[in-house]
C-alpha cells in the first residue's frame, strides 16, 4: 500500500559532521568499558569492536549495524503521574529510536553507526556529542541549517508508561534527502535498523526507501521496528498504511502487543494466528514484545515465548530500543542464532535484560546499559 504525503520545499544546505568545525564546540571525553568474559553464559554472541569517532568500518564483516531514521531530545518530567502543565520541570535527554539503538549497540560492545539529520544548532551538537562518546559511527550524520532539532515533551504516568507530544514542523531529521544519504556506510553493514517515523513525510520518506533499497542490494539485513507515533501522522488509516507499505522487505521486525491491534485492526494480539498473519514468506524473525512480560519469537520453522526480568519501572522510554540493540548486537555477530532456537531463546533473554533494565531510569540513551551490567544481572537471576 502507498502511502501519499505532500512534500514541501525548503531552502538550505546540510552540512556534514565530517565537514563541519566550530569553535564554540565544547571537548567531549570518552570512555571504553571493559566487558568481562561470557563464561557460565557461554551461548551469548555478544562481541565486536566498537567504532571509534568517524572512522569508517572496513568490511561487511566486521558486524556494523548501521541506524536510520530520527535523533532528537526527549524532555523527561522530573515527576510521574503529572501532565505536562502540571509538571514542575523536565529532564533533558537525548533520544530517536534509531539512534538509540545505535548508542545500545555500541554499548553492548558492539559496532554501530548512525544516519540522519539534526538542526545545526545546540541541541544538533549536543546530540552528535553523544554519538561520538558512545563510539558510534556519525559518519552519516548531518546539519541542517534551516530547521531545528526535534524536541518531545514526554508525559510518564505513575506506572512508568508513557504519552509524547513533538516538536517538529519541520524538524531537520523531516529534511534528509536521498542525495544526502552515505551509500558506502549502507553497503558496509551487516545489519540496516529503521523505523516508521521517517516514512512520515518528504523528503525523509524518499531517504528511507533508497537507504533500505541499497542496503538489500547489497545484502545487507533489514531490521524493522515500526514504532508506532499516532500523533505524528496525518491520520490512524495513513499510519497503518504507510507502516505496512514497507512490510515486506524487512528481514526481521519487532512489534508490540499494541501495534499488533492496530495493524490487524483490532485483533487480539495474544492469538498466534493473528500474529502469524503479520508474518511475510522472506521473514527470518518476528518479534513481539510484551513489556515486563517478556517476549514472543516467530521463525519458518519454530516459535515460542522467553520470560522478561521483573523490575521497578520509572520510566518505559527507550525500552523496546534497548531490546532491539540486545538482539541485534548477537545476530550481527552471528546470523546463525535464526536457525538455532536454543541460541535464540538464550539471546532473547539477553535482550529483555537490556529491556527491563533501561526502565530503571528516566530518559532512554541516558538509561541504556552496558554489556557487563547485562551480563551481572543475568546471573544474578540465575543464581
């Protein structure tokens, strides 16, 4: 199904982070993280060297997972259960899906990158900043003079779930065009992560599907999670049409219970068949997550539930990112897992440690963990 949205034109030149020096930028200081062995939790394929700065990846080889799509500033209020007017202040923190599951990867100890636009302004700097401490590739990364970075005021409710209200018309990450994309960052990866937001609106839209064509013509996978922002579209119907109008070129997908409903319009979500409908021919893997509960897996040929960890939720933001950047960073190493359902279950417990551990926190990059906090906390529970 196509999705139909007017495109607007506007006047400015992206710069790109590789061309672009400032003296007003501040001295940002990164930290490597040591990661201890696997041991007792030897079938976890958690490895690969994190990318440094702008040093480009060499070869397809090196588990690269490249990130399309969004980075933004999420304001987080410093109390729940309160409406954004009610609110007595908010806590600054970087977010976009996509970029979050590049800083997870990265994190993770894997090797990620990220493209996409922000606004040449404060928050466009601050957000590259983050990038480049958590050794993610921003070699895609670029300016745009004309528009700011997006903001989202973010309402939490006392159970830590959340509601959002954007800042964007238009934001710079609206304004990527396919002339600005970096082929040679797509090609190299082994993995392509997008979402649905970029399918909103031109020029952005165009981006996306050349990104995602290259990338499979290259042999690169396609990880889908449409993460579903209904104020964000023009309508219920326009969302579910342009989230499926992609469906099927997607390698892996990760959806929730409640964007099962909304694309079968209204069928349980708990029912396999449902779910199952969702399931196209060339798809190696669907996931569904269910919150504190956990996670459902769907392949050709297996299927089946891993339990989540049981945690105090402050704040949901960023979960379902950390567990994409969980599952990714093994099936980058090691493709193998899809066939294997043993290895998949047990990575599949990894990545709902990262999920249930991003909910401790407020804000989703700033809450995503490290590998050797994963790790811990796996064997913790087991113990």
């Amino acid at each position: 199904m196509a999705l139909h949205s007017s495109a607007a034109c506007f006047n400015g030149v992206a710069i790109s982070r590789r061309d672009f020096v400032s003296c007003r930028r501040r001295t940002v200081k990164g930290s490597a993280f040591s990661c201890p062995p696997l041991s007792s939790i030897a079938r976890l394929n958690v490895k690969g060297k994190a990318v440094r700065g702008n040093d480009a990846p060499e070869t397809k080889d090196n588990s690269l997972v490249v990130c399309f799509g969004e980075m933004l500033i999420d304001f987080v209020p410093t109390v729940s259960g309160l409406s954004l007017a009610e609110s007595p202040a908010f806590k600054k923190a970087p977010g976009g899906a996509p970029a979050n599951v590049a800083v997870g990867i990265s994190r993770l100890g894997g090797s990620s990158a990220f493209i996409g636009k922000v606004g040449e302004d404060e928050f466009g700097y601050m957000l590259a900043d983050i990038l480049k401490e958590n050794n993610v590739n921003s070699e895609g990364m670029l300016f745009d003079p004309g528009a700011r970075t997006a903001l989202a005021f973010v309402t939490l409710r006392n159970d830590g779930e959340r509601e959002f209200m954007f800042y964007r018309n238009p934001s710079a990450d609206m304004l990527l065009e396919e002339s600005e994309l970096d082929y040679d960052l797509i090609r190299k990866a082994k993995i392509l992560h997008y979402g649905s937001i970029s399918l909103i609106t031109e020029p952005c839209k165009s981006a996306h599907i050349a990104a995602a064509k290259a990338a499979k013509d290259a042999g690169v996978i396609l990880s889908y999670d449409p993460n579903l922002r209904l104020p964000l579209w023009p309508s219920a119907e326009s969302a579910r049409e342009g989230i499926l109008s992609i469906w099927e070129i997607a390698d892996i997908i990760k959806i929730s219970e409640e964007e099962i409903s909304f694309l079968t319009k209204g069928e349980d979500p708990y029912d396999d068949a449902v779910v199952r409908k969702l399931y196209h021919p060339n798809l190696k893997l669907l996931l569904v997550t269910e919150g504190p509960d956990g996670c459902r897996y769907y392949t050709k040929d297996f299927s089946g539930r891993v339990k989540g960890l049981k945690v105090d939720a402050v704040d949901t933001t960023g979960a379902g990112d950390a567990f994409v950047a969980g599952i990714l960073s093994q099936l980058a190493v090691d493709l193998s897992l899809l066939q294997e359902e043993d290895r998949l279950r047990d990575a599949l417990k990894f990545a709902n440690a990262c999920g249930a551990l991003t909910v401790t926190e407020r804000g989703a990059i700033p809450a995503l963990p490290t590998r050797e906090v994963v790790l811990n906390t796996l064997l913790k529970s087991v113990a």
